[in-house]
C-alpha cells in the first residue's frame, strides 16, 4: 500500500497534471495518424542526416589524401590527358589484340559495385582494362594500384587510378563509384611468373606471411547485404607480352632463390627485399615484347554480400567464382604463347557454358 502513495507533497501537482491533461482537445484517428507519421519521418529525415555527416567525416581523411579521384567520371574522362591515353591505348588494343568485353551488362549502371581480378605478370592489361572500360560503360573505373607504384606514377591518378588504402575504396563505393582491385597483389605476380608460367591462370591471394588476402572482402562486407562484387580476368592477358629475361630468371630458379634468401632475413630486411623485387619486376615486364594474340575481358557473374558472411568466407567465394571463370574462358592454367596465338589466327576453341 505504501509503496503505490505517492509522496504528500506531490499531491496538487499531480492533481494539477490531471486536470491539464483532461482538458486538452481530443484528437481525431486521422489527426493522430498524421502526427505520428510527421514524426517518423522527422526521425527518419534526422537518422539519415547523421549518417550521411558519420560518413562524410569517416571519409573526409580519404578525400583530403585523394581528391582527384572523388571528381565525377564526367571530369575525370573529359580532361586532356585521360581522352588522349584512351584513344592511343584502345587504337593499340583493338590492332594489336582485338581487344572486347563480354558481361559488361552485368555491372549495375546507377550503384556502386566492386570490381575483382586476377594480377598478370607483366601488368599490360590494366590500363587497357580501365580505359576500355571506360568507353564501354561511360563510368571511370576507380582501380587500387600498390602505394609504392603510386608514387613512382603519381599522374596516373588523372585516369581513375588511386593508392590502394581500404578507406579510400570504402569512401568512392559510398559515392557510388566503381572501384576495381587485384587482391593478389605482388605475391600473386610473383607465383605467375614462377616456373615460366605454370601456374599463370591460378588465383594466389596469400601474403608472404602466408595469410589470406581479404581485404576487400571486409571493403564490401561493409557495404551491407546484396552489395555486388564482380569477378574479372582478361583471357589471354599473360600472353600479351612476352619477355625473354624474366623467363630467363625464372628458368634458372633464380626467383625461388631470391624468395628463399629474403624469407631467412629478419622482417624488416625482408620487407625490402620484396619491394626491390616489386620494383625490379615491374620495370623488367614494362620491357615485354608485344604479341598479337587475342584478348578478351570477361566480366562474371555478381557474388553477392550475404547477412552471414565473414570477411575470409567471401574472399573465399569471390576467389572461387573468378577461378571457375577462368576455367570455363580460358581453358588451361598455364601460360602458353602458342595456344593464344592461335586463338587469333585461327579462332578460340568451344567454351564450356
């Protein structure tokens, strides 16, 4: 009994409340429903005020680092240099390789969506990938190139392409940009160019540590369910160049001795030594011999981000649904400069669906 009383000196005010509230007007069901509705969506308006001003400061230390690539397609597409890159490189790419996409549809037009493919030895596909890309879809394909590369190429960033830093791509997704990554990286230009291509259609997405790669996976997973990631790999695109002194390296072992005397050096030794064989490697492939062989760029179907997925599950999917993509488009794992020969003059062979 006590403990339901209220307390004496509360009495009149309570009374006092009471009595307000039975004089206030009476609201009709229709009126009611009106209020409740304005509020929800004055609550719905300021719920995603805050997240739009959360994302715009979670991402205002990429756009500080990177403002050139958060300009529009239209910009970046229309400036000088990217118009001129485009028309010298795609004339080289329709003489020297026929080069054309199959499954460009399948991007969506309006949305974001994240773009991941296999690493080529000699790297020569990127740039065509991009540009084409680009006259084929009219979107800038925003593609992740390693930080030291960057800094070396720093006007690159005039044709879409930018450091490759997670938040920067977590930021131009937000934007609804197109954001292409080789999650491979340079272990994975390292295991194509072993053993003179043995092994050059095969996806090796490990760190030296012998980690697996998924930060793109966690890029995306940050997207929320059904955001799309698209697997992709040009067919042919490690025979486009070929370069008698890097099989020449790789014949005599010397890559498997270089790799093993780095892995006995103390980390931070270590960590040079592969960025000396970065750097080596990638000069010594930009020296290639251009063959005539013809290139075709496949864009599979979307996986999609589901509400159970890890960061390691759908790394593990997506590596999945771009090796079977290779294995149905390109047919071998191993490089073979007279197969894709061939595959010009004479026509490619049946695919399997």
């Amino acid at each position: 009994g006590e403990a339901m009383a209220p307390p004496n000196n509360e009495g009149p005010a309570a009374s006092d409340r009471i009595f307000r509230v039975s004089k206030a007007p009476v609201l009709s069901g229709r009126n009611q429903e009106a209020i409740s509705s304005s509020a929800e969506a004055s609550t719905v308006d300021d719920v995603q005020s805050r997240k739009i001003e959360q994302v715009a400061n979670a991402h205002s230390d990429a756009r500080k680092r990177e403002p050139t690539a958060f300009l529009s397609d239209q910009e970046i597409s229309s400036s000088w240099l990217f118009r001129t890159a485009q028309a010298m490189l795609c004339a080289y790419a329709s003489f020297m390789y026929q080069f054309s996409v199959q499954g460009h549809e399948r991007l969506p037009q309006q949305k974001a969506a994240l773009i991941v493919t296999l690493h080529t030895y000699h790297s020569g596909d990127i740039g065509i990938a991009l540009l084409h890309g680009q006259k084929v879809t009219n979107r800038v394909i925003r593609g992740l190139l390693h930080r030291l590369l960057m800094r070396i190429a720093p006007f690159l960033r005039f044709l879409g392409v930018v450091p490759g830093y997670r938040d920067t791509a977590k930021a131009l997704l937000d934007q609804g940009f197109w954001v292409a990554v080789v999650p491979g990286g340079a272990e994975e230009v390292m295991f194509h160019a072993s053993e003179n291509g043995k092994h050059a259609y095969e996806t090796a997405w490990s760190t030296k540590e012998g980690e697996s790669r998924c930060g793109f996976a966690k890029v995306a997973l940050s997207m929320g369910p059904g955001f799309q990631v698209f697997p992709c790999f040009c067919e042919n695109g490690e025979e486009m160049k070929i370069n008698p002194l890097a099989d020449l390296w790789t014949w005599l072992k010397l890559d498997f001795a270089w790799g093993a005397l780095s892995r006995s050096m103390p980390f931070f030794i270590r960590w040079w030594m592969l960025q000396i064989a970065i750097l080596v490697s990638f000069n010594v492939s930009s020296f290639g011999i251009p063959l005539p062989v013809k290139v075709t760029q496949h864009i599979g179907e979307a996986v999609v981000v589901r509400e159970d997925d890890t960061a390691e599950g759908l790394a593990e999917r997506v590596r999945a649904a771009l090796q079977d993509l290779i294995d149905r488009t390109q047919q071998r794992r191993h490089r073979s400069y007279a197969t894709a020969l061939r595959s010009l003059w004479m026509g490619p062979k049946p695919k399997g669906d």
